[in-house]
C-alpha cells in the first residue's frame, strides 16, 4: 500500500481554505468590534452572556430592562444586573469624562459629559447615559460643594421629565431625593421617593430613602422599624442590605442605642469588600458617630482616620472625616494636629458645608 506525497492541487486547497477561515475570522472580529457591550455586575448569571458581558445590538431600554439582539437572538438584561454600557460608536469625550470622574475630577466630568451628549445627538442611548452622568456628576459635587446644588438640581430635573422611561431613570430619582433630603428640603424628598416607589425594582431602594427622612424628622422608632423590614427583604451582602443597615446604625444612635449601632455597623464593615470605597468610608464614618457619641474619642477618631487613610477617594465622606478628626483632637488637647486637618479640609475641599459646620 503506497503512500501520496501533497502535489501542488493539495496545496493550492489548503490556501483557499486559510484564506476563507481567515476571512471568516476576520469577519468575526469585526462584528465584535462594532457590537454594543452589556457588562454585567460581579456574580450576574445570564445564558447569553460570555465572560460576564452580553454582546449584540441594543434594541430598547427601560427602566427595567435591555433587550440586546445578536443576529436572531434577543436577549433580555436587567438593569439591576447591567455594571455599564459600552455603545458602538460613542463618543472619545465619554471614556475621558468617565477617567475625570473616577479620579474625582467631577466638575471637569460633568462639562466632558455635557460635551459627549452634544457628541450624540443622533444616538439616543448614548445621549441618555451621557446626560444622567452629567447630572450625577454634579450631584456628586453638590454633596462636597453645596453651591452647585440648585445646577445639579435643575438637571436632575430635566432628565427625570425629558426621559421618564431611561434605564437611569431609577437612580437619577434617587439623586434627586438624596439633593433634597441633603439640603432639608424633606416635602421635596418624600415626593420624589413616591415617585421612585412607583418603578420597578425600586420599591425596596425608596424604602430605604424614606427611612433617613423619617430620621432626619427625629422620628427614629419608625424609621428603625422600616428598616428592619427592609433588610430582611434584601438579598444578604447586597447593597441594598449593607445601605439600609448603616442607616439604621445612624438612627440607633439617634436613639442612644450605641452598642447596638456599633455591632451593627461593624458587619458592615466585615462583610464589604474592602475595595468597596461608597461603603466603607461612610460605614468607617458612621462607625466614628457611634464610639463618639458613647464617649470614646480615641476609638472615635481611629475609625476617621481610617476614612482618611484608606477611603480618601469618597469626596462625600473624606470631608467629613477631616472634620471628626480636627474636632477630636482638639478634644484631646492635641491642637497642633487639629490646626493641621482644619488646614487639609480648607485646603482640600475649600467651598465645603463642612467648613461652616460647628
């Protein structure tokens, strides 16, 4: 039995059929490229998804939903499991404002994110994401800055009326109620959470909004109930879980259940990951309040530096922070470490509700 050595017909058909995967590959690449991406939050579980992103075409979005397509697939996403978005074709000026605001930088973001809206007028999606980011920028920045707060609520306003059925829909109310429970304006609040109970998926996240303004009216025995219906309803370590537990620690304080406010907001602490910035400066904050107000300053003042050190980031937080720690070492007779972080916070954050605070 003879063997045939390849002829020149053998491999002439081999490079056709290099050429034709290549091309197909090639292809491929490229329908990739131009897809939109549906990443998901860590843990999110969907069957179309291919390393915790779901790829294809965004078809429509909703307050409770992003139906993405891939040839004749259709895939529904939650907008509770979506981490972000990544549109084929948006704008250069969106990924800079998105770097400006995770380095803090979020007037500059807010003025970038009002550009790439403009960018994408004949994109509605991108245009909707563009024009929620600006307005949570500046909310961000109203927190820090109190004079920035009618610009911020002004354009979360005019978002929640121009585009009541966008996927931020959701947290751009709960923006707006966090403005307005920031600034007293409790009546303003408690509209907009009823309003924000009304969407999907939002109820139990209202609850929690409608608990800190039932304590910032002093009504802490309510508010403390609410919350403990709320935190056995959502899943544990959930952020809705971790957000309604840190705010009954601060309404047990109100209570003078300082113990309790302090085991309390430790499982916090220990269940958040560490690389959770929102939660674990204002658990380390929150933390601060209770020892302080059970008369322990030198464990007091430990948790705010701890914001300090590891949480610096948090510009809602950090301030605050500074502030605890220059109050408490002048009640440690330590003023010349005092003068030091009454400096870093007008220095830092010069135009701070912190800095009139008593």
């Amino acid at each position: 039995m003879s063997s045939r050595l390849p002829g020149q017909s053998d491999f002439k058909r081999l490079q056709k059929a290099m050429s034709a995967f290549l091309t197909l590959a090639m292809a491929l690449s490229v329908g990739w490229a131009l897809a939109d991406e549906v990443v998901l939050v860590p843990g999110a579980s969907i069957k179309q998804a291919i390393g915790g992103r779901v790829r294809g075409q965004v078809q429509s979005e909703s307050p409770g939903e992003v139906v993405v397509t891939l040839g004749t697939s259709t895939t529904s996403v939650p907008t509770d499991l979506i981490a972000s978005i990544r549109y084929d074709g948006q704008p250069a000026t969106l990924q800079l404002a998105e770097t400006r605001e995770a380095a803090g930088q979020l007037a500059e973001a807010a003025e970038l994110f009002k550009k790439a809206a403009g960018e994408a007028a004949d994109k509605p999606y991108v245009m909707q994401m563009a024009l929620y980011r600006e307005a949570s920028a500046l909310a961000g920045l109203a927190l820090v800055e109190p004079d920035r707060t009618k610009d911020a609520k002004d354009r979360l306003l005019r978002f929640v009326q121009t585009h009541p059925s966008s996927r931020y829909i959701i947290p751009a109310r709960e923006d707006l109620a966090r403005l307005q429970l920031n600034t007293g304006d409790f009546s303003g609040a408690e509209a907009t959470i009823a309003e924000l109970a009304k969407l999907p998926k939002a109820a139990d996240r209202a609850g929690v909004l409608r608990a800190k303004v039932l304590a910032r009216r002093g009504l802490h025995d309510e508010a403390v109930s609410e919350l403990d219906r709320l935190i056995a309803t959502f899943p544990d370590r959930s952020t809705g879980q971790r957000e309604a537990r840190l705010a009954k620690a601060e309404s047990l304080v109100g209570m003078k259940k300082y113990k309790e406010a302090e085991s309390l907001v430790r499982q916090v602490i220990a269940a958040a990951p560490a690389e959770d910035v929102a939660t674990q400066s204002a658990a380390c904050n929150t933390l601060g309040d209770c020892l302080r107000a059970d008369n322990r300053p030198k464990e007091a003042l430990l948790a705010y530096l701890h914001t300090d050190l590891l949480y610096s980031k948090d510009r809602q937080e950090h301030p605050r922070a500074l502030f605890q720690i220059e109050k408490l070492f002048r009640l440690l007779k330590q003023d010349g470490r005092a003068d030091e972080y009454a400096q870093r916070l007008r220095q830092e954050y010069p135009r701070s509700q912190w800095l009139t605070s008593k």
